[in-house]
C-alpha cells in the first residue's frame, strides 16, 4: 500500500512538473523575456557606454580627428 501511495505521489510531482516547464516554455512567456532580457541588454550596454567614455574621454580628445569631428558637431547643435 505505502509503494503505491509513492507511485501517486512521484507521478502527482511529475504531472506538475510538466505543467510547469509547458508553462515556462509557451511562446507568450518566452517573448516577455527576450523583451526584458533585451531592455536589460541596451540599458546596461549604455552604462558602460557612458562609463567608459569617461573615463576614456581625455584620452579620445587627444586624437586630433576625434576632436575635430566633435568641435564639428558642436558648433553644428549651437
């Protein structure tokens, strides 16, 4: 009687189990994350973006075309 009640149970667990990775793995579920993993992506890619250029910055602006370029584009936003 106990094995059986073992045997209900184990498959109990693996019915839910299955629920669960069906549920994990629908295409709805799959496309809300890939939209989150990519805002978390672009965001954090633009941190270190705006991170490394500062740090970065003085070094660029001995580049005499980066300069250049960027006093360009600054009297064309005035």
């Amino acid at each position: 009687m106990a094995i059986e009640d073992q045997h209900e149970k184990i498959i109990q667990h693996l019915d839910l189990l299955n629920r669960q990775v069906a549920r994990q793995n629908s295409l709805g579920r799959m496309f809300v994350v890939g939209i989150i993993y990519g805002i978390g992506f672009f965001v954090g890619s633009a941190i270190l973006a705006t991170v490394a250029l500062g740090v970065l910055g003085p070094w660029f602006a001995k580049i005499s075309w980066i300069r250049s370029a960027f006093e360009t584009g600054g009297t064309l936003m005035r």
